[in-house]
C-alpha cells in the first residue's frame, strides 16, 4: 500500500470536525462563560474588550489600489501592511468577543462584516510575496498570510457557525477552497520545499483548513500527502539540538504553526497521525528556554527582535507535551496586541490552551552549547541579577541570513551591552541584492572585524569552523576559525576565542583574536555593536571604553583627584544613504577609504569634551560595563549610528572600534569586558 493509499484509509476513518477539538466535552458556552468568571483571564479579556471598543469606533480600512502597488513603485511595504494586519485585528477582535458575548448585536454584525470584506480582497496575499509570472499567476498564489487567513476563517467558521448567516458559510467554504485547496493541489509552490518557517506556516494552515472544512475524501487525504510532505522539508530546517537559526520569533511562528496543524490533525485521527512523536519536534519544542537571556531580551542573531514575549497558550500545550520543557513566567505572557501581524491561531490558543495552575518561573541559570547551529548561551545569576552571554559560528548562508560569524551579545543587570541590531524594515532591497548594505544585516553592523578595510561576505561558503566549545559549570568558551567569511587573499587565518568566566561577583568575559597574514594588510579594525552610548574613560592611567546604564542620566557628583574623560557627539553628521539624498557614506576603514552601503544610517564621531571623576565608575553605582583593551596596540574610535528597526522607526546604534596601530603579519588583540 501506498501512502497516497494508506492517507485514504485514514481520512475515511477520522472522527468529525467539531467543538471537541477545541474543548472538554465540546461545550463551547461553558467555556467563555467560565473565563469569564475567573480571575486569571481577567487582563486578556480587558484587552480584547478594550481593542473592540477601540476598533468600533472607526470604520473598516480598505486597501486601496494606491496602497496595493506602492511596494511595485517603491519597494516600501509597511502602507500596505499596516491596513491589511488592522483589518486582521478588527476580524479576530470581534470573533473573539462573539465567543465571549454571543448575543451582542453590535460585535456579531462588526463579524460579519469583516468576513465579508476580506472574502472581497483582491488577493490575501502581501504584495510583496506576489510574481504575476508564477504558475497560477496573482490569483494562484499562496504566501504566508493568505495561508493564514484561509485557517482563520475556516476556524471561526467552525467556532462561530451558529452566529454566522449560511451565505457567510458558504463564502467561506467557496473563497478557501478557490485561493487555498485548489492552487494548492495544481501547481507546486516554491515554498513546499523550504526549510524555514513559510513551510511550516503555510501548508500547516491550509492542512489546517483542510481538517476543519473538509470531511473525508480524496481531496483531503491529497492535501495532508502535500502537507506532510512540507512539514519533513521544515523539520530538515533544524539539525538534532533543535535550534532555529531564524531567531525565536520565528520559532514562534514557524514552529508556532506546526504545534497549531499537528495537534489538528491528531485530534481528527485519534492519534494514528502524531508529529509530537517526532523526536525532532520534542528537541525544537526547548529552543524556547534556551533562547531568552533574562527579562524579555532574547538571543536574537538573524532577522529577530531584541526583545520577545512567549504565547502563553502555545507553552503550555508543549509543557503538556514534553516533561522537559519550562514553563515560562506570566510575566512574559504576550498581551493580545502585541503580535503587530494580528495572527488569530495564536490569540484563541493564548485562551483556549492555557492551564491557569500551570505557574511558571524565570529562566533558570544554564549554559547550552547548540553543536548545529554553532551557538554558545549562558546565564547565570549573581546576586540579584541575571547576566547572560551568547556567541555564534554557524554560516553566512542561513535564512534570513546575516553576515556575523564570531558575533557576540552581552546582558547584565537588565540592559544589553553588546547588542545585536535585529531585523530592521522589511523592503524589496532588504531581500534583494542590497541587503548586506544595512547595517543590521551586514557584519558592519555587527561585533566582529573589519579586515584589511573588508566586511564578511555572505554565503554558506562563509563557514565557522569550531576549534572548542565548552559550556561549563564555571567557564563556557568558544573557539572558532573564522578566515573564510572574508575574501582577504593575504589572511591566513582568524581566530576568536569567548571565554565566559562565571565565578566571582559578576561574570566576565575575555575576546582574543588571532590573526595571521601572509602580508601585511593596510588596516585592522575590531568592532563592538552596542545601543548604549559609549564613553572613553581613563582607569588606573589607562584608558578603557565605558557603557553606563540607563538608571539614571545625570552625572554622579563627587570629589576626588582623579578624573575621566567622557565621549560627547558632535552636532555634526556624516551623509548617509537613506534619508540624506540616497548616497552612501564614505567610511573610513583603517587607512583606506572603501564605499559601503548603510540602510538608514547616520554616521556621527564622539569626541572628548567634559571630565567627571573616576569614582562615578565605582561598583556602587548603577551598572556598567567596562571594555579593557592594549592602548598600545590599538587606538578607538566612537560613532553613532542610525538604521530603521522592523516597524520602519530610526534607532540609534554605535560603534566601538579599535584600529590597529600597527598591523603586523601575526597580530594578537585581547579584550576584557568586565561589568560594574
């Protein structure tokens, strides 16, 4: 027997799609009636309440044909998107209020009116996912969202039938299966092969679809072969320590989507189709807890945000699921508008699969060291404060790829002193050729060096080769040769060793960089990213580069003889591509002066101004940081910067660079960063 076969076999045997998916019993009304009494719903509820109020006083966005070609135009994606998501939240918001008051008259209509507009789109595709050339042309084209809106639909569908005229029925079931079932099934579609999250998302919602509008049938044992097929491709996307290399928040949702389709599909086959027994899936499920560093700041290498919340619901079926996997604190529950996407699985599962008496905690101290991925994350407490450390190798050739093999971040005391930049506004050249030139994405943007006036360069050629990796009780260090990231024909080789010392009243970390040149370069530049102002300050008649907390602004007045020369930004600024004429900037790297491309940035040198005496850097006094380096050896330079972040806004960025004196064919640079 075939699969295709034995899929029929199984299809045909499968319990009905009904409310017992979703609830004990299947009594829907006992469950809204229920949170709504209890306690422990109480801030979620207020939101939803709160956002339906809000969105009843305005009317329904529409998408424009203006806002429609705009990223044609110009590239840009945010215009469109903004409605499109908003008129998301306006569908989601009134089905959930729907459930939790059926007989108001005011949200039923507000529904229904929604499922009729967005059955009216033009396309539930992103403009910026659409080819007009693709097999199926605009109208046969399935991306991320309009996967996602097929299974938003057929789940209220589902949940809301009774409140539903059967027009509205019926446009559901005809619009899902024209811009869903049926392109999916005739045509192959480029992302059926991914070994990301558009796999994942995309044939997890359409199998999802299929499960809730479908009965039986040939054409539903058709869809779950195909879809089946995806979820492998997207499990190869991990190796066995279950990192994903797109950064937590596309584990989020990736995996996300994965959890929402299997945990379908187990349901209505009563547990003959079980991707949860894929040892895989158990391994990528505790990404979660190793992907926090304390607080909400996260390991966020790739294109991910610095900062990230957990869907409660989604933690707690896996809890459910795998004995191994902690429970995150209620204090990083992600509050209903906090996902700007406005995606309705995650918001109904943040409901319907939470366990009130399922009290997490923060993140235990820990050290990991993820062999596939080539990451090291350590935290550990000290006193009453976590810190935290995380290094990666891995290649120039990951999705939502950025050029940073040796990158590192740095977390203590609430603040992130190393940063990594994130993703920044999506565009059409942000995933086109010019996407090393924004800073977030190229390794300009990135803790790592510039050498011989060369950035890294992408590509999976661009490979970290791990010479040791240790994540021990008391030490965590990573070793890595790192000279194929970088097309300098006279390096031989370049490597990094992080060690991590996690005795004593603070942890601190050690960076030593090996060079070896078959001739001498022109120039050697390391460079630290941060997002906390720099300052350069004399301890102990050598100089050392300081980043003060935010706590407090103002200078700490004392007296002493000693005193500290502090950093200020000039008033002027260096011309930048994106907002100053769409030229790039001239930047300065060792002795040679090489165009390179910064999305967004400006460029601006501090310089020394004021004074204020040393014992403000005393460990009594709010956190530090403090980079020691050779004065000899190297001379620093400060400079801020500035790139557009993910939701299209300027934020400040700054640059820690210590050029090379004198580069010599075998140049040694130790580093020591200590907290204050």
């Amino acid at each position: 027997m075939n699969r295709m076969q034995e899929l029929t076999t199984i299809v045909n045997g499968m319990t009905p799609a009904d409310l017992r998916m979703y609830y004990q019993g299947g009594d829907q009304r006992a469950f809204w009636e229920g949170i709504q009494r209890s306690g422990d719903y109480e801030q979620d509820i207020s939101e939803i309440r709160e956002e339906g109020e809000r969105l009843l006083s305005f009317p329904n966005p529409p998408l424009t044909y203006d806002l429609f070609t705009r990223f044609a135009r110009h590239g840009t994606r945010l215009d469109y998107e903004r409605v499109y998501f908003e008129r998301r939240l306006r569908l989601n918001t009134f089905a959930l209020l729907v459930l939790l008051e059926p007989d108001n008259e005011a949200y039923r209509t507000a529904l229904q009116e929604m499922v009729w507009s967005i059955c009216d789109e033009y396309t539930w595709c992103l403009p910026a996912h659409l080819n007009a050339e693709s097999p199926g042309g605009i109208k046969g084209t399935i991306d991320l969202f309009s996967a996602e809106t097929g299974f938003t639909l057929s789940e209220i569908r589902m949940l809301l039938r009774d409140h539903l005229p059967s027009l509205l029925i019926s446009r559901i079931e005809e619009e899902v299966e024209a811009r869903l079932f049926t392109p999916f099934l005739s045509h192959e579609h480029g992302w059926e092969t991914a070994t990301h999250n558009w796999s994942a998302v995309c044939a997890g919602s359409i199998g999802s679809a299929a499960l809730l509008l479908m009965e039986s049938g040939e054409s539903l044992a058709k869809i779950l072969l195909k879809t089946e097929r995806c979820m492998d491709y997207y499990l190869q996307g991990f190796g066995p320590d279950g990192a994903c290399l797109e950064g937590l928040g596309y584990w989020n949702y990736g995996f996300g989507y994965f959890v929402y389709y299997a945990d379908l599909l187990r349901k209505r086959t009563r547990g003959e189709m079980d991707w949860f027994r894929a040892e895989k899936a158990g391994r990528i499920a505790l990404f979660q807890q190793k992907g926090f560093l304390g607080g909400k700041a996260v390991v966020n290498f790739s294109d991910s945000q610095p900062e990230s919340k957990v869907h409660i619901g989604l933690s707690h079926y896996l809890a459910a699921l795998y004995a191994d996997f902690e429970s995150p604190p209620q204090s990083l529950r992600s509050a209903y508008r906090d996902d700007h996407c406005s995606r309705w699985a995650p918001a109904l599962r943040n409901l319907i699969w939470r366990t009130p008496l399922l009290e997490g905690s923060d993140w235990g101290e820990a050290s990991y060291y993820l062999p596939d991925a080539q990451w090291l994350i350590s935290r550990s407490s000290h006193g009453d404060e976590v810190y935290a450390f995380a290094a990666k190798g891995g290649s120039n050739g990951e999705p939502h790829n950025h050029n940073d093999l040796g990158h590192f971040i740095l977390y203590g005391a609430g603040e992130v002193w190393c940063s990594d930049l994130g993703c920044g506004e999506y565009t059409a050249e942000y995933f086109g050729e010019g996407r090393y030139g924004y800073d977030c994405n190229g390794s300009q943007g990135h803790s790592v060096p510039i050498i011989d006036g060369h950035y890294q360069q992408e590509g999976s050629d661009s490979a970290a080769v791990v010479l040791e990796a240790v994540a021990g009780e008391a030490v965590d260090r990573l070793a890595l040769e790192l000279a194929s990231a970088y097309r300098v024909p006279a390096l031989r080789a370049f490597t990094r060793t992080l060690e991590w010392n996690k005795e004593g009243n603070r942890p601190e970390l050690t960076l030593s960089d090996r060079f070896t040149f078959d001739s001498l370069p022109e120039s050697l530049v390391e460079r630290i990213v941060t997002r906390i102002q720099p300052e350069l300050v004399l301890m102990d008649g050598r100089w050392a580069v300081a980043l003060r907390g935010a706590a407090a602004d103002d200078r700490v007045e004392t007296e002493g003889p000693e005193a500290v020369e502090v950093l200020e930004k000039t008033a002027g600024l260096t011309a930048a591509e994106e907002g100053t004429g769409g030229q790039p900037a001239q930047v300065l790297d060792g002795d040679r002066e090489e165009t390179a491309q910064h999305r967004g940035e400006n460029r601006e040198q501090l310089k020394a101004k004021d004074s204020i005496p040393e014992s403000a850097f005393s460990r009594e006094n709010r956190p530090g940081l403090l980079i020691y380096y050779d004065n000899d050896l190297v001379e620093p330079e400060l400079t801020g910067h500035v790139f557009r972040d993910h939701f299209g806004k300027e934020a400040s960025w700054y640059a820690v660079d210590f050029k090379v004196r004198a580069p010599g064919l075998h140049t040694n640079i130790d580093f020591r960063f200590q907290f204050i």
